[in-house]
C-alpha cells in the first residue's frame, strides 16, 4: 500500500454496501479492498445496527423522521472532515440525496469531491425542474464525475456541455476467476432433470427493466425449433409472480419447460452459470429505469458462456455483439426468440462467444485493475 503524494485522504459516502446486497454495493466493497492507497475510509448508511470496521464506519445517513432526510449525512459527513488530516476528497456513492448533503457542505468546509453515477440515479436526479436545478449545481461543483458506462457519460454530457472535461468513465469489475464445482452442477442437474437438456439461464432481482417477461413470451417460438431447451429464472424480486402468471398462461408442453429456482446462494449462482448453455438478459429502458452495465454478463463470461443483452442502456460496455455475446431489441419477444435459437442450434458459434468472452473479462475487467484506474481518474 501506498500514500498519496499530496497526503489526500478519500472518504465515499454511500447508501450501499455490505451487506446490502447489488451490484453498487458489491462496486464500493470493490473500492475498500483495491484500493491502492492507505488513507480510503467508507462512510456507510447504517439501518441494520452494524459495527465499524477497520475501513467503514457504519453511520444513520438518512431520517424518516426530519426533513430534509439527508441532514444526518450532513452531520456524519461533517464529523469525519473535522477528523480528518491532510486534504480529503470525498466520493460520492449517490448524487441524490448524498451529492445535496456533500454540495452544502462544501460551502462551509474547505474540500473536494468527485460524484459516482451509475445510470438510473442519474436518471432520477434530472427528472423534474427542482431535481435538475440541485443536480446541475452539485455537478458544476464537482472535482471529477466519474460513469460506470459510456451511456451515462454522454447523458451528462448531454445534460450540460459545461460538465464534459470532469467526465471519465470507468468500468465495474469483478474477480477474474472463480472456483468450479462440478459435484454441485451435477446435483443441480439430477434434481431438476436437466440431463441431456440445453439450458437458457436468466439470473438476477426480478424486475421490470430485465426483460424476462419478454423471455418467457419468447418461449412460444423458442420450444418449437429447440424442443430439448429449458428456461431456468434464478432471483426474486417485485415480478416474481407477475412472471410466474406469464409462464402459467403459456401451454402446458411450454410451462414445463420454464423453471423458477426463487432466490438462490452466491456458490449456486457460479454453479448455474457453469451449468446453463446460454445466458440471457435483455433489459430493456424504462422510463429512464436502464442497465447501468451489468456485472452478471461477465460473470456469465467467466464461466465461459455466451450471453443475450438487451441493447439498451450501459450494456454495450459489457457485450460487444458477436464479440462476446448477442445484443438484440429488447422491446420484441421475436427477435429474442430467432436469437436463442440461433446459439441452441450453433455449438460453435457458443463455444466461440463464450471463449472470447471469458480472455475479454479476464484482461479488461479486472476489479483491482479497474479500480486502480478509478484512482488515477481522482488524482489527475
């Protein structure tokens, strides 16, 4: 470990992290762990009662009872800049309402901060009068901006031309192996009768934006030309029985073919994934609602496996089409359909896919490397 050379110490404040669950926690946990210099703290939301660690200090960042809610983010945040020697830099894990909290701080304390946007909190954040006016003025303040994907740098841009030379954009990334179980596949496989069977694997919190319900839509014309195929949904979430109503109402030949495991553990998920022929998630934009990037395709990637994306969102940052997967129009269940059926019936062009995709994550996506680059982003 090293210090930074101008002595700065780097605080995110965020809403998620361990053990939240998501894809934004499992991204901040990220930072604390790779972190290539020794002064990184985290400044956590607490609503579980947890004790601080040597890294995150667990604080009630938000109030049900007082208004604004995010004055306690701006007394905790306060507090630890009081603490603090050296320069600080704070990064913010969400514009609203953390950036509000940082933005009037600022006013008061000498200090910079860089914002964190993903996709949907800046979608959020800009979506009315009031929301816009406080959002453009926490950006315009801001040392840095950093994007998880290219879409939501360019909507920034777009947003205001002004904020283009803070803009960087960087990745999300994840371990770049990974731990195969072959007992467990095959137990997962006898005990829902997948022998001899392809299977199309979605994986994920069920909800509106992942396309499964186009997916089980889609089942119709897939079962005709790839009668061997079954569709495994792993996760819960808000659609959990809206989708199960959709399969319901499919023919009974159909339904068999759809099954819902529910929630599952992070040591079945690689086993799902090691399991499954395809992988398949095409998320779709609703009403600004969109996929931010999407870590589970390289996890899917890792396993060695092809994935379908809906093209949409951040997602062409993590599946280049016939690079490593398979983009299609999210919004039309047929051409999901003509999609999946075209890697069933293509060993090659599944093996293919699922190779690139695996050396793509291996040396691109590395989640120390990436956050590394996070780093450089900060201090330039």
């Amino acid at each position: 470990m090293k210090k930074s050379q101008d002595n700065t110490n780097f605080l995110l404040i965020t809403l998620e992290y361990p053990p939240i669950k998501g894809g934004i926690a499992t991204l901040y946990k990220n930072y604390a762990d790779y972190w290539p210099d020794d002064n990184f703290t985290v400044l956590a939301n607490n609503s579980l009662g947890l004790k601080d660690s040597d890294k995150v200090k667990f604080r009630r960042l938000l109030s049900d009872k007082i208004r604004p809610r995010w004055l306690p983010a701006f007394f905790a945040l306060r507090a630890e800049i009081k603490k603090s020697k050296g320069n600080i830099h704070i990064i913010v894990g969400q514009i609203l309402p953390l950036g509000i909290a940082t933005y009037f701080l600022s006013k008061f304390l000498k200090f910079k901060y860089s914002v964190i946007l993903h996709g949907l909190d800046f979608s959020l954040a800009t979506g009315d009068a009031r929301k816009k006016k406080i959002t453009e003025k926490i950006l315009k303040n801001a040392e840095k901006i950093i994007c998880s994907n290219s879409y939501t740098a360019n909507s920034v841009k777009v947003f205001s031309e002004y904020l283009t030379p803070k803009i960087g954009t960087v990745n999300p990334g994840i371990e770049s192996s990974f731990v195969r179980n072959p007992s467990r596949v095959e137990e997962l496989r006898a005990k829902h009768g997948l022998q001899n069977k392809m299977v199309l694997l979605s994986l994920g919190r069920l909800t509106k934006r992942k396309g499964v319900d186009m997916d089980i839509k889609a089942m119709n014309e897939i079962s005709g030309s790839a009668e061997n195929l079954v569709y495994v949904i792993a996760g819960a979430g808000p659609e959990a029985d809206d989708l199960k109503k959709i399969a319901a109402a499919l023919p009974e030949e159909i339904k068999k073919k759809i099954i819902f495991l529910g929630q599952i553990t992070d040591d079945d998920k690689w086993a799902w994934l090691e399991l499954c022929d395809i992988f398949i998630m095409p998320s779709r934009n609703i009403n600004g609602d969109y996929e931010g990037f999407g870590i589970v395709y390289l996890e899917a990637n890792l396993a060695g496996k092809p994935v379908i994306a809906g093209d949409s969102g951040g997602v062409r940052d993590a599946v280049i089409n016939n690079i490593n997967g398979l983009l299609v129009n999210p919004e039309n269940a047929q051409e999901i359909a003509a999609v999946v059926i075209k890697l069933a019936s293509d060993a090659k062009l599944r093996q293919d896919l699922g190779s690139q995709g695996k050396r793509r994550v291996v040396e691109n996506f590395n989640a120390k490397k990436l956050v590394e680059k996070l780093y450089r982003e900060l201090i330039c």
